[in-house]
C-alpha cells in the first residue's frame, strides 16, 4: 500500500475524467464513482495504461445511503484513501426565469451539488481519520465561478455553488489539525458536454473578452490543478479558493 489512491466523482467524463488521468498519472490508484451500472468502455484501460489500479462504482451521491459503500469499495480496493475528489454534479435543470424557478428543480440541483456533496465529504473525512500514518490526505471540491458569478437563468446553480464554498471553508477549519487539505476550485468556462449546448454563445463572449485569456479552459487544466493540490506540498494553503478560469472572476473596470 505504498501508492495513494484517489476516489473521483462523476469520474468517466469531462471535468471527472481528466481529474481521473492527471492523479493516475501522479502516482494515484483511482476509483471513479458515476452513474452508469458499469464503467464505460475503455476507462480502465485508460486509467490503467497509466499504471494505477483501478476500481468503479456506481453511485448516485444525491443517495446519501450509498455513501458508506463508495467508502468500503475504496478500502477493499486499496486499503486507504488519500484525496477524494468532488466533481459529481448537474447544472440547470431548466435555463430561464428565476421567477419561474420550480422548487423540483431546486431540490434537484441542491440535493446533488450540495447535500449529497456534504454528505459524502463528511463520510470520506471520517474513514481519511481512521487511517494510521501521516500520508498526504486532501478532499478537493470542484464548485465553479458562478459561487460569485450570478446568472439568474440559473439560479439554483449558482445557490449550490455558493452553498458549496462555504461547507469547503467550515470542513477545511474542521480538519486543518488533522493534516487533510481541503480546496475550493472554480472552474470557469470549460469546454464539457455540460457547455456543448452553449458553444457558440461562448465562443462569442470570449471572441469578445470576457477571459481574459482568450480561450475556453480545457479540463486538462482542472485536473492538473487537482493533481498538484492531491501531492500534499500545498497543505499549509488549506481552505483556498482556486480559479481555474483564464482570469475570468478577477474584477475589472
């Protein structure tokens, strides 16, 4: 058990999957939690090629009682976790009008990016506590830009974000003395399935300047951010806020 391992939400795709390649390829064994009753085809291969075990669950986080079974699965696996990576989420269910805002749609929204959220970090933290040694440990929560940036044609998003950041900031104090780095990232506009529907409206705003970078950010860039945070040499900078978005929420006249 020399080897770390990593637990990646919402593993198989997007966001996930490249936080899921950039730990594999930091030395991290991976299990990746998602949906689907079996892991897509070709993820092991991948996460494998890379020389990391790899182990996959399904799990809906919104499910709170699954929680303790993606904890067992890791152990059983591995014998240890090292960095739990909260990447499962949804956006909007329906763009529009706030003042149209179903209280479906916002229980939807909060009960997976927030409270199943909550709930898993909670149950990770406590089996991370039961673990001898003092190996590098973090729990990384992936929020985004909007925790800051409102959109109000998707409101509850942006709640479950907020919301989000500061359960990051109340578990980062938490467990501060028990060597577990804790991280906020903000992603800003990064090209997924999620965003595929609003290509064109992004490509416009960033032609425009809105990133200040001049590009759309690649999932590439979160997971390498993940993987510098899950090595345990940025520890002291517990509690952080990272933007991962081409200055995109830095303010400006």
């Amino acid at each position: 058990m020399t080897r770390p391992a990593a637990i990646v939400t919402g593993g198989a795709r997007g966001i996930g999957l490249a936080c899921a390649e950039a730990l594999a390829d930091a030395g991290f064994d991976i299990l990746v939690a998602d949906l689907a009753d079996q892991a897509p085809a070709n993820l092991a291969a991948n996460i494998t090629a890379r020389a990391a075990k790899f182990a996959y669950i399904r799990c809906d986080i919104a499910n709170l009682e699954s929680h303790a079974d993606l904890v067992d699965t890791a152990m059983r696996a591995f014998g240890r976790i090292g960095c739990l990576v909260n990447n499962a989420g949804i956006g909007a269910v329906v763009r529009g009008d706030l003042l149209d805002l179903k209280p479906d749609n916002f229980d939807r929204a909060l009960g997976i990016n927030l409270r199943g959220t909550v709930f898993l970090s909670q149950a990770v933290a406590k089996a991370m506590l039961r673990q001898p040694g003092d190996h590098a440990k973090s729990i990384i929560t992936i929020t985004s830009v909007s925790a800051e940036m409102a959109s109000p044609e998707r409101s509850e998003y942006c709640m479950s974000k907020a919301g989000l950041s500061m359960w990051v900031k109340n578990l980062a104090l938490r467990l501060a003395s028990e060597n577990i780095g804790v991280f906020e990232l903000r992603p800003g506009i990064i090209r997924t399935d999620m965003t595929a529907g609003v290509t064109a409206k992004y490509d416009a705003l960033i032609e425009g300047g809105l990133v200040p970078a001049k590009r759309w950010g690649e999932a590439s860039d979160i997971g390498a951010m993940v993987a510098a945070l899950a090595a345990g040499r940025l520890g002291f900078s517990t509690g952080s806020i990272i933007n991962v978005d081409g200055a995109l929420s830095v303010p400006r006249l």
